[in-house]
C-alpha cells in the first residue's frame, strides 16, 4: 500500500515529524495552521528550513488552509495533528470537513477543559471529532534530535492496539524506535504534566539556599531528591485519570521527565524560580516571549489537579501553583514528601 500522510499544522515537532517521513521517502502533504502561514510560503517557495537546517525534497508538499481541495484526500492514510493545544479546534474543524477515517497520530501534548472537567487532548478529540482512530506519541521525543536522526525511542498509545501498530510500521527506521501500548490515558497525562515537574527539577539550584555561595556547583542531590517526589506525583495524577503506574515509570513518564529535566524551556524557568526570581518578572525579562508548557499546564489546569488528587499527596504541584499563579517565591517543604 502507498503511503500518503497529511500533517495538520507546522510548528518544530510537526517538522521534525515531516523530516521522518520525508526520510522514509513517504509522500506527505502538510497543512499550515493559521499561524503558520508566513513559514509556509516560504517553504513552498524554498522547500529549505534555515532555522532547523532541513531541506525537504519533492515528496513533501506544504499548503495553506485555504488550498486543501489542492491535496487528492482519498490517497491519505494517516494523518499527525501537530499545531499547539489553542490549534486543536481548527484541527478537528478540518479533520471533519475531510472526513478522512484513517489513524490519527496526535503530537500534541496537553489537558483540555470539556463541559467543566478536566480530560486528556486525545478524550477531547473522541468528542468533538468524528474519526476516534486516536493514537497518541509520547516518550523522551527532542524535535532537534530527531531532525538529526539521533536513536529516538517513543510511545505510541492508542485504545486500539491495532491502529499504534499501523503508525509504528510507517514511522519507524533504524533510528526512530516507537513502541506500543494501551494506556493511553496513563501516556498522555505524564505527557502533560511532565512539563510542571521539570520547572520544579530545574528549581534544584536555589533549594539549599544560602549554604552554597557558589551558584556555579551542581544540584544532583537536590534534583535527584526531587526526581523522585515528582515520579510519586505524575503516578497519584495518572492513576487519578485512568492510567497505569507502569506507564509513569517507563519512556512516557520518567524518561520523559529525564529528557526535559536537561535542557529546555520548563526546567528553565525553574532555574529561575529556584535562584529567587517571581515568576511575573521572568516572564517579562529573562523568557520574555517564550512560551512555557508547563507554566500553562499550572496556570489552566493546577487548582483542579491539586483539588482532584488531594493537596496532601502533591507538595511540588502545590508549592509551583503558589509561585506562579500568586507570584511568590517558590518555596519547597522537603518535610511534606510523600511516603
């Protein structure tokens, strides 16, 4: 069978995801979000990517929403929803007016509100849209990486097995390595919230206060202390939404923790926090304009979390809260560690 994927929206992980196609030699059409217009004219003119050094060849063709009767829709396949969490809507708006009943590989990560409850992106979808062949991609997963074709082990989750294995067969490579499993639910929350205890993690280096002077050493007694609360809080989280604990502990939890723990936007506004810094100032000076998953996760779905699964039982989820949505000092009482 030939392959034809459509990729709905264009932002680093969607393009890291085209380049693995375009690797496997797999035609592929790509749909940019409204807010990928601009980057979309350009490659459609250049076919070049500067900021990530990626040239595409012919088998990727890059559209505007506006031209998707240009895409011949009953060659498709698979389709990967790539935009970011306030592009989801416009995703499943498209997906139904194509009508397309293919596997859907979701690479968006992320908790959505739906009539007043907090769900998973991939329940959102089961919702509002009418194809329900959802898999979801997790697991250790850096977009740079994997343009670079470095050894890349993720997960594909999906309530039908069968539908993972699908996506598995075309992706895969000798240096992209997905795995399967039907925890779902277990997947796609450490997903999410992966990004909040990589801000604490990253606080490591303002725990011990005032007894180091030299902000140059390393924290890896700190942050090891805080690895392991936070896998004890992404477990208590996942089970409270249906997952496995097995998951939290495997690529989609704790390797994925690991991955964003060593660099990046989340454990680096926690390196901010932990030296003193209110979150309102970071914000506006040191990661002016960079948008932080996890901040977002707290700000939108931390009260509800916390109320959910018990105060008592997430010390690091609370502490980060006050920080950022009171604008205090980040402030971690070793003492309330869960048993």
């Amino acid at each position: 069978m030939k392959i034809h994927t459509l990729v709905l929206g264009f932002g680093v992980a969607s393009n890291a995801y085209t380049s693995l196609l375009d690797h496997n030699k797999t035609k592929t059409s790509v749909i940019g979000s409204p807010f990928d217009r601009k980057k979309i004219n350009i490659l459609k003119k250049t076919r070049k990517d500067k900021s990530l050094k990626l040239k595409y060849s012919k088998n990727i063709h890059f559209y505007n929403e506006d031209e998707i009767n240009l895409i011949n829709h009953d060659s498709i396949n698979l389709i990967i929803v790539g935009t970011n969490t306030k592009g989801i809507d416009w995703a499943i708006k498209i997906l139904n007016k194509l009508k397309i009943d293919c596997p859907i590989l979701l690479i968006t990560k992320g908790i959505a509100q739906l009539k007043g409850k907090l769900v998973p992106i991939s329940d959102y979808f089961f919702t509002k849209c009418f194809n329900h062949k959802i898999i979801m991609s997790a697991g250790p997963c850096l977009a740079k990486e994997l343009i670079n074709k470095a050894h890349t082990r993720t997960l594909f989750a999906s309530r039908n097995t069968s539908y993972a294995l699908y996506v598995k067969k075309i992706l895969e490579n000798k240096y992209y390595h997905p795995e399967v499993s039907r925890d779902i639910q277990g997947a796609e929350i450490c997903a999410a919230i992966k990004n909040i205890y990589a801000t604490v993690i990253g606080s490591a280096i303002g725990q011990v206060g005032d007894l180091v002077k030299n902000k140059k050493e390393n924290f890896f007694n700190s942050s090891s202390g805080l690895f392991e609360q936070s896998l004890k809080e992404m477990k208590y989280i996942a089970e409270k939404f249906g997952g496995d604990s097995e998951t939290v502990f495997g690529l989609a939890g704790a390797g994925d923790l690991y991955v964003s723990v060593l660099g990046g936007r989340n454990a680096k506004l926690g390196s901010y926090l932990g030296q003193g810094y209110l979150f309102k100032s970071i914000i506006k000076k040191q990661m002016k304009g960079v948008t932080v998953e996890g901040a977002e996760v707290v700000k939108s779905a931390g009260k509800k979390i916390l109320t959910l699964v018990g105060q008592n039982k997430l010390p690091l989820l609370k502490a980060l809260l006050n920080s950022i949505n009171r604008n205090k000092k980040l402030k971690i009482d070793w003492k309330q560690f869960t048993i």
